[in-house]
C-alpha cells in the first residue's frame, strides 16, 4: 500500500507544480492578496491546492486532506498534507527557489509521515520517500552528506517576517550557530531545504513557526535519507511547530542550540 501512496504523493505534486510552472514570472501585483500582514497568497496558490485536492480526493475518498489554502477536508487518521506552493514571496518575485510539498502523515502515530513528495518546478527536480524504501531525487536515490564536523557544515535557517514571537532570540539563535557552522543561508521555503539537506547540498537546517505541510514531506526525505529531524513545540490545533534537521553526528548541539535559544522567545 505505500508504493500506491508514495505513486499518489508524487502525481499530486506533479500535478501543483505544473500550475506553478505556466504561472511562473507571470503574476500581476493584482493578482496577490495579503492574507495577514506580510503573508501574501495569490490565484497560483489556489488553483494548485484545488488541482491536488480533487485528484487526492478522487483515488483516495476516504482520506481527509489538509492544506494549506482549504484547511482540512474529511476526517480519519489517514491525512494528506499539502502544500500547494512553498516559498510563495519567492515565487511572486521571480526568485526560482519554491516547492510543491505532498504528504500522507498518520494522526494516530503523531501525524508520522508515511509517504511524500517535494517538487521543485523550476529545476524539474522531484524528490520522494515512504517510510522504510528510501529516498530519491528523479529516480537516484539520495543521502545525507555525512560530514561530521559542524564547522565545515552548510546550514539553512528561516524564521517569518510576521513572528509572534521575539525576533531577538531568532537573531540570537541565529548569530550562535553561524559562529559554529562554516556557512549559512536563507532560501526562503522549508520544503525545498529540507529536500536539499536529504541529498546533502546542505548539511542542515533549522526553521521557525511553520506549519506541518511546509516539513511533513520533507521530513521523510531527510530521515530515508539518514538524517535526523525533530518537530519541537507542535500544536496539533494549529498544526505550528519549529524544526530541526541534520546528519546525525552535531544533531544534538544544533538542537540544544535552538532550544536553548526558544527559551529566551
């Protein structure tokens, strides 16, 4: 049954991202809304989210959907988590880094990743994992780096414009890990780095006040892939949370890092 749902993450996926695909650098400031302040959505969300949704919801009928436009859809343990464009400031400015992230999470086993995908349109690039098959970028399958010293480590973070919490411990927590890592960056949509961390082009990630279908697939991909990941502080109501990921040797240091900073939010 997980080959069907990992068949069905990728199709899904495939599917939202052909929607961003033919939108791409095509979007009129018009044509975007700002949901809350600095949080901005527009048709290209939408019509990918109701194209995934109607092709989850025709193979799988009995399985709720939640994304990140429609909110949640049916009921049962077995959800997809969707989301339909991630990194959408980065889509309206033409930036090429954003993802379509499609996940089947169990919520009786604390919403666990089954099955997922992540979809990179503008590099064609899709990644794929299920729980016990590995992972895979376009049919190689991928590993973690395997570096094991944190200073020659190339981390991503990403916190929100729109915090509800102290910038000032983001910053803190920032400003401590860029002095032990060797490099850091900010690509701007927690899919696509985890993605990036589950084939080692970086070595790590840590990011703020998501939501559980910015991680839910790649989650998967970094542990298939041999890495760790922790979802810290998740609000099964809201569906928020923070995040780690690393190869396994500095996981620990990372996380401490992180949590010691939250602590002072």
């Amino acid at each position: 049954m997980l080959e069907k749902f990992l068949w069905a993450a990728k199709e899904a996926a495939l599917l939202g991202g052909q929607v961003l695909k033919e939108h791409f650098r095509a979007v009129g400031t018009d044509a975007v809304e700002e949901k809350a302040p600095k949080d901005f959505v527009s048709f290209v969300d939408r019509l990918s989210e109701e194209r995934i949704r109607n092709y989850l919801k025709k193979v799988f009928p009995g399985h709720a959907v939640l994304g990140e436009e429609g909110g949640i859809e049916g009921s049962g343990d077995l959800v997809w988590v969707v989301d339909p464009l991630d990194g959408t400031k980065n889509y309206l400015g033409g930036f090429p880094v954003f993802a379509v992230s499609v996940a089947l999470v169990d919520a009786s086993m604390g919403f666990k990743p089954l099955a997922g995908a992540v979809y990179l349109p503008y590099f064609d690039d899709l990644y794929y994992a299920s729980v016990g098959g590995g992972a895979f970028k376009n049919g190689r399958p991928i590993k973690v780096s395997g570096k094991t010293e944190l200073k020659k480590c190339f981390f991503t973070y990403g916190f929100p414009s729109k915090a509800k919490r102290n910038l000032e411990a983001y910053c803190s927590i920032v400003l401590e890990l860029f002095k032990k890592v060797g490099a850091l960056r900010r690509p701007g949509a927690a899919a696509a780095d985890l993605a990036f961390v589950a084939e080692g082009v970086f070595d790590g990630t840590f990011e703020f006040e998501l939501k559980i279908w910015d991680v839910a697939a790649g989650t998967l991909l970094v542990e298939e892939a041999g890495g760790r990941v922790e979802w810290l502080n998740f609000d099964e109501k809201s569906w928020t949370l923070d995040v780690v990921a690393s190869y396994a040797p500095f996981f620990d240091e990372v996380k401490e890092t992180v949590e010691r900073g939250l602590r002072r939010a």
